[in-house]
C-alpha cells in the first residue's frame, strides 16, 4: 500500500504508460495471440517429476507454506520465492524485466484489475494451452471471469473478496438500528445513528476507486467494456447512476467519517464504535482481528445491502492471481505449481492460515462453512461469505489502464468529498480524464 500518494501517483502513471504502449506495440506486431502448443497433464507432471527451479514474484504471506507443502511433494523441485514489491511496485519491477528481456520471473501475483493490461500487452502465457478448460466450474464465478481475457485464460484464481456487511452489534443495539437489507435502509441507519451520536458514522470513506467500482458492479453496472484496443467507458450507466444518487445522500448529510481506510483513525474508530460498518471483501476478518482485537464480540457479518429489496446480488472486492510470464524459463513446471497453489492441496494450506478461497469445493465444505468465529461471537461467518461469492453479478470488465484509471480517482470523483461537486459530474469527469488518457496510449476510446 502506498503511504505517499504522489508516489503512488507517479508509480502508476509510470507502469501503465509502459504497460499500454506495450500492449498497443504487440497489437500492431503480428503476434496473433492464439493459444501456443497445447501441454498435456502428463507433460506437467514430467515435468515436476524431473525437477528444476522456478522463480516466484508474490507478496501474498501464505504462500511461503505452500512454497515449503510443494518442495516436500516435489522434492527435485526449487521454487524461490520473491517479493519484489508489493502491487505496483511489482508491476513496474515486471514489466521492466518483460521490456529488458532478462530477469522475468516463472510466476507473478497480479490483482485481478491489473490483469487486463498485461494479457493485452502480451507480457503473459494464455493458459488455454495447459487444459484449462477442465478447471471449469472449479472457482467462483467473479474471480474466474476476472482471469479470462479475449477468449483466454490469463491466469488462475489465487483468492477472492466476495463482499458482505461488518457491523457493529453493540452499536447497533444500544441505538435500536436494524441491521440494513437495502442500500436505502442503509441511509435510513446512517441518518438514525449519526442523530442519536454525532460523533458515530455507519461507515468511513473519503474516496475509493474499489470501493466505488465494486458498488456499481453490485448494481448491475458495465461501464467499462473492451474488446482489444477498443475501450468504451460509460460511467452514467444504470449501475453508475445508482451508486451516484445513493451515496450522495450521505455526502450531502454528512453521514460518513471523513477517515482514511487503514489509517490510525479508521482503526480507532473500529474499535470505539465511531465507525459502526464496513461493506468489504471477505478476507477482513483476519484484519479485524489483528488490527481492532479489542471489539472482539461486538462485531458480526451480514449479506451485503441490496439495490432492490428481495435481490440476491453481490461484487468482489479485492483478490489476487497467479499468472505465468511469456518469458518465464520452464512454463510446464510453473503451471504445476499454479495449479497446486490455486486448485490444489495448497487452496487448504492457505485457507488454514487465514486466506479467502476463489474455489466452489473449499465454500461449500462443511469444514469451512461451519467455522465459528470467535471474533463475531461465535457467528458462522463462512456463510454468508460462500452465498455472496456465489452471488457475484457477471459480465464486469476492468480497463486495459485500470491502473492509472484508479491513480486518478481522487482528482476527479474524490473532489466530490472534499467540495460542493456531486458524484454523478464527479463521476462524468473520471470517465473524460480516463479515456483522454486511453486515447493518447493508442486506444480506441467511446
């Protein structure tokens, strides 16, 4: 995470300019992009049975155990694992490698955003080549749809971030607040409980481009839509304008805590009940337990609030996969250990030492629905996280630039945060500054 904004800034400006230019070069290059040479399970397992070494480019802790799971399983077999940055310092260290012909890793972790920009850009392995298509039904929906690009499979589904509701039950108790099954009871909640308590919010936010993107994936918006270099952005769609005429409702009141997530503030108004709910991925319990260990018992986990009353709709938030690099040395050998690590008997090492599964059999294992959590009073929390997964609304697209698209939100869509601007212009001047930027990388931009 970056702590220096202008830092991030820059770093992102930087990867995705080099990113896109690549992408629009390898377009225009002759490389078609058809699946390579199809590799054969047999060959795979050849191969982790004569050994050899991989490099691993990933920031994602749990890893290690299953690096340490793989070397015991397949002893011949080194698997150095490497952080070499975490998010976007990752993506400049890779692309700098892919554009310097040396020193690619076998096997990088990129976010399911940033996963577009590099498939365009030809940097990765399509892994239809491997069989992939028997791994079909295997992940949930959203993070399987997030590693698909152009009729290939980029990468497999490492975690997912299904979203669901954390509150604050002592809070909501104490003011006689229902828990919130809708968006607009949600305002209705936020209204009551700032009234009762002006120092409490229903929930922070000073602007964020996941956060936003997800609510208006949860809605049934598409404004994003590409097809090779033809990008088209709509961010007055339906879902777009939903979010917009909502969330303005609490701008306008007042009725969010002007904090930064992961801030000092944000965990202090976690854990004294002035910040009452976050609406987020899946994998925060880890991080409430860690970060806020005093409200343990007061807090629990709902279905995420709906568009409409009756819906059973939902959106991911945050997640990672792994990917195999065009340049990586000995691609058979690091598809075995994707496939260990993300379909394999590393998806339990992981999940046992605190990670969120992107696989249906791990969600719907009664281990693993039937974990109490301490921290939420004992709640079954798995739950509602497996039916949100199963939940999540199809069809969402990222930009091939979603990086540098997310770099900007603050100056565009934030400004409706800080001044008397609305989300819906706010939201206008993203999608005009997003796609002067895609046509002046060589996208086709409407």
């Amino acid at each position: 995470m970056f702590t220096n904004r202008r830092a991030f800034l820059r770093a992102a400006a930087a990867l995705t300019a080099v990113v896109t230019t690549a992408a629009l070069a390898a377009c225009g290059s002759g490389d078609d992009g058809e699946t390579g040479t199809p590799v054969s399970a047999d060959q795979v397992q050849a191969a982790l049975d004569a050994g050899g070494s991989i490099t691993v480019w990933a920031w994602e802790p749990t890893l290690k155990q299953v690096v340490t799971a793989f070397e015991a399983k397949y002893p011949k077999v080194k698997v150095n694992l490497v952080n070499a940055g975490t998010g976007n310092d990752q993506y400049t260290a890779l692309q700098n490698a892919v554009a310097a012909g040396s020193g690619v890793p076998d096997v990088a972790q990129i976010e399911y955003y940033a996963l577009p920009q590099f498939a365009l850009g030809k940097s990765l392995t399509d892994l239809t080549a491997f069989g992939t298509g028997e791994l079909d039904g295997t992940f949930t929906p959203g993070p399987w749809s997030s590693v698909k690009s152009g009729g290939g499979v980029y990468g497999l589904p490492m975690d997912s971030g299904p979203m669901a509701l954390f509150y604050n039950k002592d809070v909501f108790d104490k003011h006689q607040i229902a828990v919130p099954t809708t968006w607009d009871e949600y305002v209705a909640a936020a209204k009551k409980l700032h009234a009762a308590d002006p120092k409490a919010y229903i929930t922070n936010d000073t602007g964020d481009a996941g956060f936003t993107t997800s609510l208006i994936w949860q809605a049934g918006g598409k404004p994003f839509s590409v097809d090779g270099t033809n990008v088209k952005i709509n961010l007055g769609d339906e879902g777009s304008s939903k979010f917009a005429s909502t969330w303005q409702q609490l701008l306008d009141g007042k009725l969010v805590a002007p904090v930064g997530s992961w801030s000092d503030g944000w965990y202090k108004g976690l854990g004294d009940g002035t910040i009452a709910t976050l609406v987020i991925g899946a994998w925060m319990p880890a991080n409430l337990e860690s970060g806020v260990p005093a409200a343990k018992g007061k807090w629990r986990v709902a279905p995420m609030p709906q568009w409409t009353a009756g819906a059973n709709a939902a959106a991911e938030n945050g997640g990672s996969s792994l990917a195999i690099p065009k340049a990586g040395a000995n691609n058979a050998l690091a598809y075995g250990f994707l496939k260990y690590a993300t379909a394999g008997d590393g998806v339990k090492i992981r999940i046992d030492n605190g990670a969120f599964p992107a696989t249906n059999a791990e969600l719907k294992s009664d281990a693993f629905l039937n974990k109490e959590f301490p921290y939420f009073g004992g709640q079954k929390a798995n739950e509602i996280f497996a039916k949100s997964a199963a939940a999540v609304v199809p069809g969402w697209s990222y930009l091939p630039f979603q990086v540098y698209a997310n770099s900007i939100f603050n100056d565009t869509v934030g400004q409706a945060y800080v001044s008397d601007k609305k989300l819906a212009d706010t939201l206008k001047s993203w999608q005009d500054a997003s796609a002067k930027y895609g046509k002046e990388q060589g996208f086709t931009v409407g």
